[in-house]
C-alpha cells in the first residue's frame, strides 16, 4: 500500500509539473485532508448503528444459527478434512461473522481454523488446499449488507443510497463460487502439489 | 431477466428494513437485553470510525493531489480506449487496484469517486458493487497465513484473485444490465 500511496503522489507531482497545475495538486491535497475527517464522521453514525445492530444478532445466537446451517456445506466442500473435525465448526463460525459484518469477532475465530487446519498439514510450511479453499471462501464471500458501501452512498447524497444490496450479493455469489472452482482446479494441477499429499484429489 | 432485476430491486429495498425490524424482535424474544447490546456495538462502530480516520486522511489527500494534478484525468483518456469496449469506466479503476491491497485505502478511494462522478453514476455504482463483493485479499492471506507460519502459498494467489477478478467481472455486468439499460 506504501507503493501505491507514492505512486499516487509522485505521479500527481510530474503530471502537475508538465501541465503547470501545481496549484491543483495543492489545492485537491488540501480539500482531500479536510473530507478526509468528514467522511470519517459520516461513515460513524451508519457504522455504529450496522455494528449495533449485528451486535444484538450475534447476541441472540444467529451467527451460531448460520454457522450450524453453513457447516455441513462446508464439509462437503472440504473433502480432505474430517466431517467431525473442530476446523469445520471454526470455518463455519468465522464464514458467519464475516456474512453478519462481525469483522472484529470473524477473525479469531478464523485464526483459530487456520490454527486448527495446521494440525492436518504435513507441511506445516506450505498451505494446505484446504486452507487455501478456507482463505478463498473467507475473502470472495462477504457481508450480506455491505455497511460501509452504503454509508459512503449515504454520505455523498444518493437518493437510494441501499440500491446496491442486491446487486453486491448477486456478485459476491459469483466471486464465491468462481473462487471455489478456482481453489479446486488450481489445487489438481500436479505442478504445485504437496508431494506428500500427491495422491489425494 | 426484467424478474432479476425486480427480485435484485426488491431485495435492495427489504433488506434494511428487515433487518431492522427483525434482528430486534428476535432478540427480544430470545431475552436478549437488545437496547444496551446494541449500544456496546454501536460504541464498537465509533472506534471503527475513528480509528480509519488517518487512513482516510493519508488515501484521500492523495488521491486529491493526483485529481487536482490532472493525472486522473491523463489516466482516463489513456485507458479509457482500451477499458470502454468492455464497459469498464476508467474512473473506477483506481478503487478496482487498490480493493485487494487496502480496505480503507479503497474505503476512500471510492468516497473519492462518488463525490467525484457522482454517487449513482456507472462507475461509483461499480466501485460499489465490488467494494462490497471482495475482501482484502492480500492482507487477510498475510495475517492469516503469518499466524500460522506459512511460507508457501502455494496457488492461494491465483484463486483468491480469480475470485476478485471475477467479483469485478460480475459487479461491472450487474451494473450495466440494471442501470444503463
């Protein structure tokens, strides 16, 4: 991200020295800075009322609910790990959070799958295909309100500022299961394999 | 497809309200003490806040500079040639790089677009879609894989951007069946 935010920089610089805008450089720094703390305090309000509110949820046991629902889903996914094994239940749990927008509750539970997967890993240096299945499902398949997308078309004055919810689901859905087929036909290419694990699949 | 777009519509429309409605009442009946619950997440939610804030600062002074520079401007009329056939505005370009890397600098970058095009203009409804349909990829496989020490994310890369790639892919396709009819 350093890169990039150099990147962003130093481009602006030259392209303002060859087109003598440095003023404009000037001035949209400057006008950045100060929407900066704006945006920040219009995101607050909506990011505190979607926290609280999926707070309340997990409260009263949905996220265990729509991990009980995911689990066996997830079994079937991961072929390689055992039906009755604890990573399942983390997976679950933490797939859950993430789909609620607990961000901050998702990933120790997360942490403690990995943690869990590991135990399976012969090489405990190298990714397992579940893990990578794991992180491929945990970063493609996301909240089912999309709490800061929202805020933000609320704070640049949209009219209808919740008329991407449908939408980003019908894209998360694609992004999940492209990632998926993804994870699994990469994992069968024999070029990348664990040796120890090349029978399996 | 005129039902997709109704039952996309309709979803949009219910889903707050819903939830708002439902997740209370629900809890309630579950004996929940919902209204101090639901102020100890909302207290959560102002730290999230605040604690984004200098990112926010750091991405959109930035991004600033180089919109005031007229180095957007140069990056549109150079890419948009190539990006226009497949329906993809050059605008969104930078929170579409960016998504995968930082979630606050693409938080900001996308504040950056809807002030810039307009909130319900193609490219910020785009820079929506897929905001809100990938993760940060590179840094949850950092921590994610760093808390357990691995080394060798062996084709982890590849699926999780394929994934984004078509995250992206299927935000630009929705945006166009449904708003650029």
């Amino acid at each position: 991200m350093a890169l990039v935010w150099i990147l962003l920089l130093v481009l602006a610089f030259v392209s303002a020295a060859i087109d003598g805008r440095m003023d404009g450089l000037t001035q949209g720094a400057l006008e950045g800075a100060e929407n900066a703390i704006g945006l920040a305090i219009s995101l607050a309000g909506i990011l505190a009322l979607w926290m609280g509110l999926f707070r309340v949820a997990d409260a009263a046991g949905l996220t265990r609910k729509l991990a009980s629902l995911l689990r066996p889903l997830l079994a079937r996914l991961f072929s390689d790990v055992p039906r009755d094994h604890a990573a399942l239940d983390s997976m679950a749990l933490n797939v859950s959070a993430n789909m609620l927008g607990l961000g901050n509750a998702a990933t120790p539970l997360g942490l403690r799958a990995m943690e869990q997967l590991q135990t399976l890993n012969p090489n405990p240096r190298a990714a397992t295909d579940a893990m990578i299945l794991f992180l491929v499902v945990n970063t493609s398949s996301v909240q089912l309100i999309p709490a800061t997308v929202i805020a933000l078309r609320a704070a640049s004055g949209s009219p209808a500022p919740a008329d991407v919810i449908g939408p980003t689901l019908l894209a998360t859905s694609v992004s999940t299961v492209v990632g998926i087929v993804a994870a699994k036909w990469f994992a069968r290419l024999s070029w990348r394999k664990l040796p120890s694990l090349a029978g399996e699949g | 497809m005129d039902v997709l777009a109704k039952a996309l519509g309709g979803l949009s429309l219910w889903a707050i309200p819903f939830l708002l409605a439902g997740i209370p009442a629900y809890a309630f009946a579950r004996k929940v003490d919902v209204y101090s619950t639901f102020v100890e997440g909302a207290k959560e939610g102002l730290q999230v806040a605040l604690r984004i804030a200098p990112y926010l600062v750091a991405i959109l002074v930035a991004v600033g500079a180089f919109r005031g520079a007229g180095a957007m401007d140069r990056l549109s009329d150079g890419l948009g040639p190539i990006l226009a056939p497949l329906g993809i505005p050059p605008e969104v370009l930078p929170v579409a790089l960016v998504r995968p890397l930082s979630g606050s600098g693409s938080t900001g970058l996308l504040a950056d677009l809807m002030k810039a095009e307009g909130p319900d203009s193609l490219a910020a409804r785009i820079g929506a879609v897929m905001a809100g349909s990938t993760e940060t990829t590179f840094y949850v496989l950092a921590v994610y894989f760093g808390a357990v020490g691995i080394r060798r994310y062996r084709h982890a890369i590849p699926a999780a951007l394929a994934a984004d790639l078509a995250g992206f892919a299927a935000a630009v396709a929705i945006v166009h069946f449904l708003w650029n009819g």
